[in-house]
C-alpha cells in the first residue's frame, strides 16, 4: 500500500511489512491510539519555533501554475482536493504534491484530513531530501495537529527530518517523545522508532 512503498522509497520501510487503507484515508500504525497523550509534554516541543531549531522555512515551489493545472478547481471538496494531491504523491510528482497538499491546508486547515494533508506535505520534501524543509513542515503538523490519526507518524517523521540534517541532539529528543507520548503505538512505528534511536545512538 501507500504507507509501505513510500517507506520503501525513504529506504527504512522493514522487510515484509505492509498495511492496508486507501486514498482517503492514507493509514497509520496507531490510528487507534493517536489522540493518547497527544498533549501530553507539549510545553516542551509544542512551543518550539523554526528560529530555535535553527530551520528556515521552505520558499514557494516554482512552476506552480504548471504544476497545478490537474488540480480540482478552486470550490472543490475536501475529498476531491486530497484525493487528487495523494494521487500526485503516488504517482511521484512531489512537487506538484506539495503544491496540492500546501493548498489543501490553505484551504481547509479544520478540516478533519487537515493533519493528514500535513503530514504527506513533509512527506513530499523527505523524499526529495529536503530534510530541514521536511522539519518544518512535520513540526507545524505536530503543533497544529495534535490530535490527527497521523500525530504519531509526524512527530516520527519529524525526529527522523531533523536527524538528517544533521541535528541529532535534537532529533533524540523528539524521538523521545514518540515513546513517552505513544506509548501505545503500532508495531511498525515502534519498530521503526527503535531503529532510528539505535542509528543515531540516542541515550
């Protein structure tokens, strides 16, 4: 499914691991215990800014209109927006992607796919190596939406952003809070979250 070969692409997908869901509702490991703890600790990394994790925020991608033209027109449904941004995602048009899903949380930031959308939108940058731009992004996800099915994945993803841009201290912390905020998380996820403290060598 999506989730897997999007790991796959990241190289850190683990052999023989799948899931199942759809376009709709892209799935996560801990769906079922995402809003658990999700405020928990939030006095430390939910205030955390850009300046202070020294990340700059990512410039408008070029070539929007271009990228764009498949786009539903403006008064489409939620639904019909992410359906058509997921589909670019699965097709590798990254940057029409992140186009769509930065327009998607534009549009509809209280809708209910928003944090979702958040999440794919960092997913569009780590793919294309854009780690500190994939920090950004995972870290507004982790504060605007604490209580989205993907929390858990974003604050993952975040941790693993900030470790490939070289900053580890700050990749470990938040890598703990993966662990102290869900503790209830999926296998996958807590698979994975294990082999990346163990690959940066985190206390």
């Amino acid at each position: 499914d999506t989730d897997y070969r999007l790991w796959a692409l990241e190289g850190g997908a683990p052999a023989g691991v799948g899931q199942q869901g759809n376009a709709a509702q892209p799935p996560s490991d801990a769906q079922a215990t995402a809003s658990t703890g999700a405020d928990s600790g939030r006095d430390t990394l939910g205030t955390i800014s850009n300046s202070q994790l020294h990340l700059t925020p990512p410039p408008p991608a070029a070539g929007g209109a271009a990228q764009t033209a498949s786009l539903p027109p403006a008064g489409a449904t939620p639904e019909q927006l992410y359906d058509a941004a997921f589909d670019l995602l699965v097709r590798k048009e990254f940057g029409s992607a992140e186009l769509a899903f930065q327009r998607f949380v534009s549009e509809y930031g209280s809708d209910p796919l928003a944090g979702n959308a958040q999440y794919w939108l960092g997913e569009t940058y780590y793919v294309r190596e854009r780690y500190e731009d994939a920090a950004v992004a995972f870290l507004n996800g982790y504060r605007d939406y604490p209580s989205s099915p993907k929390a858990p994945d974003i604050l993952l993803k975040l941790g693993m952003s900030l470790a490939r841009a070289g900053k580890t201290n700050e990749a470990c912390v938040t890598l703990a809070k993966v662990e102290s905020d869900y503790p209830n998380a999926g296998t996958q996820l807590t698979r994975r979250l294990f082999l990346e403290k163990q690959r940066l060598q985190c206390a």
